[in-house]
C-alpha cells in the first residue's frame, strides 16, 4: 500500500466513521480484519467465512453468515441476498453490534434499537415476508436444540408453538377461534423484547481484535 | 386494620411476651441456684437436700423420699436457651409482619435490634447476664447458612458479566477504605486533647480494615425489602461477598504486626501473595466440595430422602476446610453453591430440590435475625468505652471514604465497561455500603490484653453499626423511590425469551469470532461447550445429561404448571395473567380450502356421538373434581423424565388411534358469546399435543400430565379443536353442527365448564409464568 492509498484510506476511514458510528481506530482493525478474511481481496463471499472453525461449531452459523449477505440489513432498501458484499456492507452489519453512545439523545437510541431489533427480525424472517411464521420459528427452535445429539423434531415443534402462542397472547390479545395468526410482524416482534434492553445485551466490544492469530 | 390482624397481633405479641419474661426469669433463677447451691455434681438440683452428699466410704446411705418431681435445668439449658432464643426470633418476625405499615417503614434489621436491645435490658434487669455475640458462635454457626443461601442461588450470569467491576469495588475499594480511615483517624488520635495517644498506627489500621468491609447480612436484608434493579443489587452484593478475603488478609495482617509495631515490605509483598492464596484457594476449595457434591448426587437416585442433605452438609464442610487453614470461608461457600448447583438440580427429585430451596431460605431466614437480635442484645450486654471524637470521626470517615472510593473507582471502570454506571447508581452503591455483625464479630476476636482499646473499638463497631443499618437502611427506600431508581424488572421468564436469549448468545459468539475478538461470550461458549461435553457426563445421571437446555427449560415449565393444577385442585379462580382467547388453533398453518369441505353426517347419527362424549366429559370432568389438595397423593413423578417420556408415547399413541376414530367429524366454532362458553373453550393449552396440522378437525384430547393415577387417565376436559368452518348460524342451538357442553343442567354443567375453563386458563397463564429456570425470581424467603 502505497502513501497515496493510505491518505485515500484515512479520508475513507472518517466518511465510514460518521456514516457507521464507529471510531476511526476499530474501522482500521475490521478492515484489517476483512482482509484477513478475504486474503487480501476486495470482495467477501460466504466461503470465506469457512476460515473461522470456531464459527463452524455455532448452532446458527448459516443464519448469521446469510445476515452479511442480506440486502435488508445494508440500510438501503433493498431485498434479498447477494453474494459477495464489500468492506462498507461488513461495516455496516457490524455497526449493529456497537454499544449504545449514552450521548445520544432519546430517539436517536430508540431509532438505534429499532435498528437492532430489526436486524434480529430479519435473521428470523428468512423469507422476507415481513413477519415470521411457525414454521420459521420452529426451524429456529429446531437449531438450537440440534446441538446435542438427539434431534427431537416434536420437541422442537412443541416449544415452537408454545412460544409462539405466547407471543399471540402477548401481541393479539383477542381472537376469535376462527381468526389466524399469521406470524410474529415486527411490531410484536417488538413487544417481546419490551422488557429486555436490547442494547444492554446485543453489542461486542471492537476495541481489541487479533487479526493475525485467529486462523487456525 | 381489620379484626383480625389486630387480633393476630395481639397473640403474637402476648406470645412473644409470655417467654420473654419466663425465658428471663429461668435464666435468672438458673443463674441463682446455680450461684447458691454450688456447681458439684451436675446432677442438678433437686428439691430435697441430698443428706449423702459427701459421704464418701459407701456406708449405708440414708433412705430418701423418692422425689416425684425435680427441677433439673442444668442439663437442659444450652439446648433450651438456644430454642427459646431461635422461638423468640421467629416469633418476632411474625409479629412485625401483621404491623402493616410498620414493615413498610422500618426495614426488618433495625426492628429486630430494638428487640436484642429490649431482651438485653429485660435480662439485665432480671440481673441475668445477656449473652454476647460470641465469634466462633457467630462464624461457625450462624454465618454459613446466609452466606450458603446467598451462593446457591446467586444469578450467574449477571454476577459474571459484572465480575470485573465487582472486583475492583471488593479489592480495591476495601483497601481504599482500611487506609483511608485507618491512617487518618490515626491523625486524628494524635491530636492533643482526645486522650487518644495511645493507639498506635497499626492498630489503626487493624481497625480500619474491620470498620471498612461492607457486610453482606446486612446488605442482603435491606436491599432484599427494596426490589433494586439487578445490576446495582449485584454489585453492591458482590462486592460484599468477595471483600471478605481481603478483609481476612488485612485482619490477619495487622493483627499479627500489631504488637511488634512495625511492618515491613516484605510483610506486604507476603500480605498480597497471602490474599491471592486466600482468595483463590478458598474458590477452589468450594469448587472441590461442589463437584464432589455433584457427583455424589448423581448416584443419589435410590435414597432420595437424603439428597437434600448432601448438598447442605458438603457446603459446610467446604467452609469449614476453608476455616482450617485460614482461606476465605465465604469465597469457599460461593463457590461450592455456584458451582454444584446445575449438576444437583438435573439430579436431584423436585421434592428435594424444594425440600433444598426451603430449608436454605428457613435457616439463613433464622440465622439473619438471630445476628441482629444478638447484635442488640450484645450492645446493652458488653462493656463500652465511649469517645466521643473517635466515635464521630470513624462515622464521618466511613461516609467519606465510601463516597471518595465509589466516585474514583467508577471512573476508572466506566473506561472499560460498555454500560456505565451512572451518578444515580453511583449513590446508591455508596449508600449500600452497610456494615453488620461481620465487623462487630471480627472486632470481637481481638485480643484484651494486645488491644487495650477494644472495648473502645467494640463500641465504635456497634455505633457504625447502628448509624448504617437504622438510618441508611431507613432512609434507601425513600431515596431510591425519589431518585427513580430503576427497579427490579417482573419479568417472567417465558419460553420466548429463553429463545431468544439463547440465540442472541450464539449470535453475539459467532459476530466475535467473525471479528476475531476474543470476548466474554466467546470464552463463555468455550466453556459451556467444555461442559457440555465433559463435565455434565460425569456428573449428571442418566439422560438428562445430554438435554439441551432449551429443552431442559421446558420440561421444567411443564411441570411447574402440572405441579401448580394440582395444587390448585380446581377450587379457587385465578385471574389468568395474559386475558386472552388466543388459542392454538389460531396458530396452526392455513389449510387449503379443500379440506374444510367435510361430508355431513346425519343428525341422529351426530346426537349419538355427542352423546357419548359428553357423558365422557360428565365422568372425568367429576373425577378430576374430587380431587382436590387434601386427599391428593400424586405428586408429579420423582423420576419425572423417564416417566414423562412413557407418557408421551402413550399419549402419541392414543392421538393416533383418535385420529383414525373419527376423522369425518366436524366441529365448527360456536358462536363466542357468552363468557362462560368462550372461558371454557380456552383450548388455549401448550402441553397439547397437536396432532399433525393436516388432520386439524380431530377432536383433541388433552391429558392431565398432573393427574396422579396411571398414563392411561386421560381426561376429556377440553372442547374439541375446531376448523375454521364457515358456517352461518343465527342462534346457538339451532340445527347446526354445534358442539357446546350442554347446557341441559344448567348449574352442574357450567360449574364443570368453568372449573375445566379455569384449569386451561390456568394453564394459558402458566406459560408466562416464572419458569424454573428463573428460580432467582421465584424464591421469596420462607419466613419473609
């Protein structure tokens, strides 16, 4: 890398910055890191996630590589997948792990949960169809459980529909035995998490990442 | 205050009343006969003066009277004083809690010490002597049963996500404040004019670090009455128990020096490595005894009834071998309830994991107010040497420092924490920093002849003691309501967000590895995979070793909710907490149109089936009735995993045998009016077992996995499931295909229906009910 790539870097790093939330210091790290992944390359693909083996043994391994590459999270308006995604998209996605800034005020924070809240939705909804139905929810169920050995398929339907029920109780309160719930929308998507603070939990820190050792 | 809580009051206090004064009266008289008759034998005495006493040479004794009654209390009397006091603690705890507003004001503590220092001045002037707080008393006996408590069912994950703070608050906050208060109530003590000369600096010291630890007693029972949020109840309660190693180092430390006068570095660089040992030997020492513990249960299948023992008895144990050699007793606790606590739960029977839960909670409930009616009565009971400038200036000191401590470390931690603690939960942690009867005790122990000033100190001790429980404990409620402190969330733990939580922790590890930072969740992942896969075969019987845990919590709501049906027996309405008349059908995948076009069957042929179902329901709907708490036997199984699977089987099987039955049968939804229909048509259960979705128009038969006679009991309490069947219908009993309860015996049958309607609504509610797992919320103390 030359002088002059660096100094077109710097101005980049900044633009990022403002754009994304990050500092200029973890926005160096993560291209470093994106590099790592990519061997140098310009564009990440999904094959390129397969370096990480600790991912492999992550229950929800394809539902979070298939969230890089989800156009619904690049804050555009786009929908559907790609297939390879620049270091900006990596940025972004990652954006949605940064810890609040208590300097924001009210509803920026709320406009920034949203927008993780929004990110989870997505990685649930895999058939973007706004609103995630018991099936959806049960092949989530499934997942998580399938990490032991024994895979009970009516188990997993079990909870799944428990759960589920629980969120009409709590969303629709009222329905007619002949209504239909088509699935969890995002707004009742929202109610569940009322209690939880989402932006207490759902963040990693940037600050100190090993771009070198990871690859095992 | 209605009649009857006066009335109740009245007892309870006429009670309390009735052994005071016996109780101080025996110990009088004890006290006087033993003073007038000599000690000799320890046969007693007895009511005829004994004419052989002396005669030594075995002649002939002289005939007695044979006595018919005696007064023998020496023999009884260490166990008798121990029950009367144990009774007058319990009895003291009723009484406050039919006052209303006095528990509402006043928190529990500061009662109890107004009554230790009524008892001690009763007893005094009875002209017994009132017993002192002893210290082997107090850290043998009556400190592990709080501490074990607090351990066993400590929240993990808040505790861990917060260690790093907690740390630095025990460690460096504990040492900030013995030097702070040591070293300038030394200054002050040179002072001309306080007669203070005397105390050298490292007396000083030795009493700043007892004054300075925050104790978790007395932490636990005020923070316990005012519902804070998690966060800040962690830490200050944290902190409380991870202080008292270095509290030991440092006591020990000045302790032993104090004579020579002087220390040295080398004494220091020994004090610190003798605080890594102290601390890191005691965790490992409660480890040790955890997984022995753990592993001892999971053979402890055939003698259930002593299950609940080991974990009691091998907590203990680790305390006591973390004693023996002077490691940190408390840290050794913690460790041993934290760590066997997963392993003993997926072993033990529900009945001794309740028998566990309440026996903790009766005995650390017990110990808590037998410390602080000791620490009143210890007050009237020792000697005092009041200074009048010592005393203030250690109450102002500890505020300062306390204050001083909190605000420089949570400006360095909040460098590193992503979410900052703010001035509001600044304060409250500062104002948290009660001290108890660990300082008193500790200030007990010291020597008379080394620490001439002792008794100043003890008095000292007990002034701080009093200025934090009765003023900070009084005033936190009030202060916390002012500053709107968060308070702690009722959430219940749902099926949902256990989903959810899981997968945002596999979600947040697999970001981490993605960046490549090595985090909190990532070690986390590591180590519940280590877990997984080594310990919990060890430790663990059987099956359950290999459930996962969403599973795990799952089962665990089951048969809550079949547990909570039957004790509930049917009689009493519970007011269902999620009012709703969603039901599971509402949630089933849309059929195609074609299958809802079901042939007709002839009327009569219907009124026949309807017949026969409905006496069925009559049957069972009576049969569950009958039983109700009193005569109940049934428990939810011992064993419960296995049996649950053989009836899942069974049950599937029946579902199947239904569902070839009566396949052509059509159910369309009655029409939702009243109430009591739409109550009782609550299909709203979760442990249904639903059948495949393409054969949604089978009538649905829900088994009571909380009826206490064999599998095969299946009762029929449930409506039908129904299709979604458009259907016109002007009224309700026209010819249609409708199938309601009947409403033939208008009374009988619609107490039925709403008894079987309460029971599902019941059910509906235990969903959202506290599962188990959230056993942090749903353990109230026994004796609140």
């Amino acid at each position: 890398m030359g002088a002059f790539q660096s100094v077109h870097q710097e101005d980049n790093y900044e633009d990022l910055a403002t754009r994304t939330g990050f500092s200029p210091e973890q926005i160096r790290n993560l291209h470093r890191r994106f590099k790592h992944l990519t061997k140098n390359g310009d564009k990440l693909r999904r094959d390129h996630f397969r370096v990480i083996s600790d991912l492999e043994l992550n229950p929800i391994q394809s539902q979070i590589i298939e969230a890089f590459f989800d156009k619904r999270n690049f804050q555009g308006n786009g929908r559907g997948t790609v297939s390879e995604i620049g270091f900006e998209e990596f940025l972004i996605v990652m954006s949605y792990f940064l810890p609040t800034d208590p300097n924001l005020t009210a509803e920026e924070r709320e406009s920034f949960r949203q927008r993780k809240l929004h990110f989870l939705f997505n990685m649930y909804d895999t058939d973007d169809d706004g609103k995630i139905t018991v099936q959806e929810y049960r092949h989530v169920v499934q997942v998580l459980i399938s990490q032991s050995d024994n895979l009970d398929q009516e188990e997993a339907k079990e909870i799944a529909d428990a759960a589920m029920l629980e969120v009409a109780s709590l969303a629709v309160v009222h329905m007619a035995p002949d209504e239909f719930y088509e699935g969890i929308t995002f707004e009742h998507f929202v109610k569940i998490w009322k209690g939880i603070e989402i932006e207490m939990k759902m963040h990693v820190r940037f600050s100190h990442l090993e771009t070198t050792s990871i690859c095992k | 205050m209605s009649c009857w809580t006066r009335r109740g009051l009245l007892l309870a206090l006429a009670l309390g009343l009735a052994l005071l004064v016996p109780m101080a009266l025996s110990l009088g008289a004890a006290e006087k006969t033993r003073r007038s008759v000599g000690n000799g034998h320890g046969t007693g005495v007895t009511l005829r003066p004994d004419d052989s006493h002396g005669d030594g040479h075995g002649v002939n004794k002289t005939k007695k009277i044979f006595p018919v009654l005696t007064f023998d209390f020496a023999h009884v009397k260490i166990p008798f004083e121990i029950s009367l006091w144990v009774l007058l603690a319990s009895l003291m705890k009723l009484g406050f809690h039919l006052i209303p507003r006095l528990s509402s004001i006043v928190p529990e503590s500061c009662l109890l010490i107004v009554v230790g220092l009524l008892v001690g001045g009763l007893m005094k002037l009875v002209g017994a002597a009132p017993p002192e707080l002893q210290s082997d008393v107090f850290f043998l006996y009556l400190l592990p049963p709080i501490i074990l408590d607090a351990g066993y069912f400590l929240p993990i994950r808040p505790f861990s996500e917060n260690l790093g703070t907690i740390l630095m608050f025990a460690v460096v906050g504990t040492l900030w404040n013995s030097f702070f208060i040591g070293g300038l109530l030394y200054a002050v003590c040179q002072i001309e004019g306080t007669d203070l000369k005397s105390i050298g600096l490292l007396p000083c010291f030795l009493f700043g670090s007892v004054i300075s630890a925050v104790d978790p007693v007395a932490v636990l029972a005020v923070f316990e009455e005012i519902h804070i949020n998690e966060l800040l109840h962690i830490l200050v309660f944290g902190e409380s128990l991870l202080n008292d190693a270095v509290t030991v180092v440092l006591y020990h430390l000045f302790e032993e020096y104090s004579g020579l006068g002087m220390v040295t570095f080398l004494d220091v660089f020994l004090g610190v490595i003798c605080f890594l040992v102290v601390s890191l030997g005691g965790v490992l020492v409660g480890a040790f005894y955890g997984l022995l513990a753990a592993f001892t249960s999971r053979f402890a299948s055939h003698t259930r009834v002593i299950e609940p023992l080991f974990v009691f008895v091998y907590s203990y144990m680790s305390y006591l071998s973390a004693e023996v050699f002077h490691l940190s007793g408390i840290m050794a606790l913690i460790a041993c309830g934290a760590v066997m606590r997963p392993y003993v739960e997926a072993n033990i029977s529900h009945k001794s994991h309740t028998t566990t839960k309440y026996f903790l909670k009766m005995w650390s409930s017990v110990s808590e107010t037998l410390i602080f009616i000791f620490l009143g009565v210890s007050t009237v009971a020792g000697l005092h040497s009041w200074n009048w400038t010592f005393v203030t200036v250690t109450i102002i000191l500890c505020l300062v420092a306390r204050v001083l401590g909190v605000m420089g470390l949570t400006f360095v931690i909040n460098k590193f924490r992503i979410v900052k603690l703010t001035n509001k939960d600044q304060f409250i942690i500062a104002y948290g920093g009660l001290r108890g009867a660990i300082a008193f005790s500790l200030g007990y122990l010291l020597h008379p002849e080394e620490f001439p000033m002792r008794n100043m100190f003890l008095t000292t001790i007990i002034t701080v003691v009093f200025f934090t429980v009765f003023v900070q404990g009084m005033t936190i409620r009030p202060l916390v309501d002012l500053l709107a402190v968060k308070k702690k969330q009722e959430t219940k733990r749902s099926i949902n967000e256990e989903i959810h939580t899981q997968f945002l922790d596999h979600l947040l590890t697999g970001i981490e590895d993605i960046c490549g930072h090595y985090g909190h969740h990532h070690w986390k992942d590591k180590l519940n995979r280590f877990n997984k896969k080594y310990v919990k075969k060890c430790l663990i019987a059987g099956e359950r070793s290999k459930e996962p845990q969403l599973i795990a919590f799952y089962h665990k709501m089951e048969m809550k909710q079949a547990i909570e049906l039957v004790e509930s027996g049917g009689g009493v309405k519970l007011p269902s907490a999620v009012p709703s008349t969603v039901s599971m059908q509402n949630i089933q995948p849309k059929k195609s149109n074609s299958e809802r076009a079901l042939p007709q069957i002839s009327k009569s042929r219907e009124e026949e089936i309807r017949k026969i179902l409905r006496s069925n329901l009559q049957k069972t709907r009576q049969r569950l009735r009958s039983y109700n708490r009193h005569t109940l036997v049934g428990e939810p199984d011992e064993d419960g995993w296995n049996d649950l699977l053989l009836k899942r089987q069974k049950i599937m099987d029946m579902d199947k045998q239904i569902s070839r039955m009566s396949n052509y049968l059509t159910v369309p939804a009655p029409p939702p009016e009243s109430p009591t229909l739409s109550r009782s048509r609550l299909a709203s259960d979760p442990q249904h077992y639903v059948p495949k979705p393409t054969l949604g128009n089978v009538p649905i038969i829900k088994v009571d996995l909380a009826s206490p006679q064999s599998p095969e009991y299946v009762s029929v309490v449930d409506e039908f499931q129904k299709e979604a069947v458009p259907l016109k219908e002007e009224d309700e009993d026209a010819g249609g295909l409708t199938m309601k309860v009947p409403l033939g015996d208008p009374k009988k049958e619609e107490q039925e229906q709403q008894d079987g309607g309460k029971e599902q609504q019941r059910l509906m509610r235990c969903l959202s009910d506290p599962g188990p797992g959230g056993a942090e919320e749903e353990d109230e103390p026994f004796l609140p």
